[in-house]
C-alpha cells in the first residue's frame, strides 16, 4: 500500500460517512481515549508503526479499516478488501444473544477471530513492518466496532440496518444501526457540546478517568457478550417499550435518546480503556529483540529524500560557483589594475 494511496483515504475520511462500526467520531473518541492510557513504552513502540504522514497519531487511522472497504473512499482498490467485511460484526440468529463462537464466528471470519489474529499478528516477529502496521490499524477500528452493540447482533435484519424510521422528527430516514453509529453521538454533539469535538472528548475523557476500568484484557468473548446483552434488553425497545423491528417504521425521539446516550458513552469509554490496555500488554510482551524490524521506507519518503538531496547538491552546486566568480573578479581585477596608479 502506498503512502499516497492511504492520504488519499485520509483526507476524504473528513467528508464520506462511514457506514460500518461507530462513524468517524465514535471510531476517533474509542482511539483517542485509548491514545490517553498508552504507557511510554507502548507509545514509542506504535509510533514508528504507523503511516509516516499521520505524525505518531493513532486516532488518525481509526477509521481506515471502513474506508479501504467502500468505493466512495477507496475507488480503485476497495475490491481487493471485501474480504474484510465480515470482521466488522458478528451476526447471531435473531433474539439469540448466547455467543457461540462455532455457529457464529466460523473459521474465526467475524470480529472476534479478527481481534485475536491482529493482536497476535501486531507482535508476531516473522511479520514485517507494513503487515506489522496493518495489524495495528485493524486492531484499533476492531477494539471499536465490538462495543457497537449493534455489531453483536441479529443476522435477520443486519445488525439494525433493515429496521428504518426517523429520528428527533427528521424527514431523512434512518436505520436502527446508523442510529447507533452516528446518529445518538452526531446529536449529543451538536446540541450539547456547540459542535465541538474536542470538547466532547475532554467531557468523555473526564468521565473515564472517575470511573474504575473493567478491562477483561484477554477475554474479547466478555466484551461481545456485553454488547449482545444490550442488543437483547434494550438497543431494540422504542419509548413505549414495544420491540422495533424490520416490518415497521420508527419514531425515535427525546425518551430513545435519554435512555440510550449514556450507554453510548459507556461503550466508546470502555473500548478506549481496553483498547489501550490492550496495546500496552501487547507492548510489554512483544519480542524485543531483534528489535520490530527495521522501518523500511515507503515511496513518499524515498521521493521525499531525492528531492530534498538534489536541492542540497544544487544549493551546494550555486554557493561554490558564486565564490569561484568572485575570485575569478578578484583575480581580473589584479591582473588589469594599472600598476602605477596608487
Ligand atoms: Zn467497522
């Protein structure tokens, strides 16, 4: 993969929505939150890891792995990653909400497996430095989307994307899973934080930081079940506690919203506390040595390099001719000086 072509997701992630997993906002909050809990250690082990143009931030990535899928982001090779899709979710059979990893997560194709392989492959030594960085952009969209509730849920009508209605009286039809990606989190912003990103971060940030973490590092089946049980006893009861579902319309307003926006909150808090528990284990047991190998150097930095060598050889090039004219003058000038004249 390019360096160009992963600028090229990074800047259009600023305008096309995501579909799949928190929006960009849920994806950037799960990973910034857990940007905050790095060890020293473990933040000087991922910065190297990741693409050269994103400066060491880890939340700028937070949503490559939906962007690399959809045409609108990545026209020109999302073909090749459909394959990733399934690793997004896991469907279970509906109003099951028994995690089976046999019958639900077969072959390891479903959030689940994919937690476990890049956790394992982020610190396998036989792997080089961009499956290494790979891994990790995967890892931190997963540590995300498994606390979507609705990423833990029925196969019947997708995940919620089948269940449509409205929102706080919008004309614009929404979906029971968009809801929860975007929808609760876009409304909590705009109309209790002025829009302000930053200062929603600083408000969940605070949050996280009085509450005792409930990590459960190795077990990623306890952070699934949690998100089926909330599927099961209460993503999907509107506010007269009567069951949506794909056959009907909703009206989804201020009671929905209430009730819902602080378990939100606590999903993105506790997937930035474990996702950055997560890399700090990771970190610690890593193997040292040989030391993650050798970055090896992209396009982008190599193109970089050339140019900036052949302004130096030019810079060089002009300083030495202006000094050589110089003294050629000097040398003129006494040459022709009239040797009488004083
Ligand atoms: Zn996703």
């Amino acid at each position: 993969m390019t360096a160009s072509f992963l600028l090229f997701i990074l800047i259009l992630e600023a305008t096309v929505p995501s579909i799949h997993g928190w929006g960009l906002e849920g994806h950037a909050l799960v990973v910034r939150l857990a940007e905050s809990q790095l060890t020293p250690e473990a933040s000087e082990w991922i910065k190297p890891l990741l693409p050269w143009f994103v400066f060491g931030n880890l939340t700028a990535v937070a949503s490559w792995a939906d962007d690399i899928i959809h045409d609108n982001s990545n026209h020109f090779d999302y073909i090749n990653w459909q394959w990733t899709r399934a690793l997004h979710y896991i469907d279970m059979p509906d109003w099951n909400c028994d995690y089976d990893p046999q019958r639900d997560c077969k072959n390891d194709i479903c959030v689940d497996g994919a937690l476990r392989n890049y956790s394992q492959r982020l610190i396998a030594a036989d792997l080089d430095h961009i499956q290494h960085e790979e891994a990790l952009m995967f890892l931190v969209h997963f540590a995300g989307d498994v606390h979507q509730p609705l990423h833990v849920s029925f196969a019947g009508d997708l995940g919620g994307n089948k269940v449509k209605g409205f929102f706080m009286n919008n004309s614009r039809e929404t979906n029971l899973h968009s809801l929860w990606d975007s929808g609760l989190i876009h409304w909590r912003i705009s109309h209790e934080f002025q829009s302000n990103f930053g200062l929603y971060y600083e408000y969940l940030y605070a949050l996280m930081r009085n509450q005792t973490p409930t990590i459960h590092n190795d077990d990623f089946k306890q952070w699934i079940i949690e998100s089926a049980t909330l599927v099961c006893q209460q993503v999907y009861f509107d506010e007269t506690n009567v069951t949506m579902n794909a056959s009907a319309v909703f009206h989804l307003g201020n009671i929905y919203y209430m009730k819902n926006i602080p378990v939100v909150e606590q999903r993105i808090i506790r997937g930035g506390q474990r996702l950055g528990s997560l890399l700090n284990r990771l970190a610690a047991n890593r193997p040292k040595s040989p030391a993650s190998s050798p970055k090896k150097l992209c396009w982008g930095t190599i193109t970089l390099i050339v140019v900036v060598a052949i302004e130096l050889v030019v810079v060089i090039l002009a300083f030495i001719g202006t000094r050589m004219v110089k003294r050629l003058k000097e040398k003129t000038t006494l040459s022709f000086s009239n040797p009488f004249m004083k």
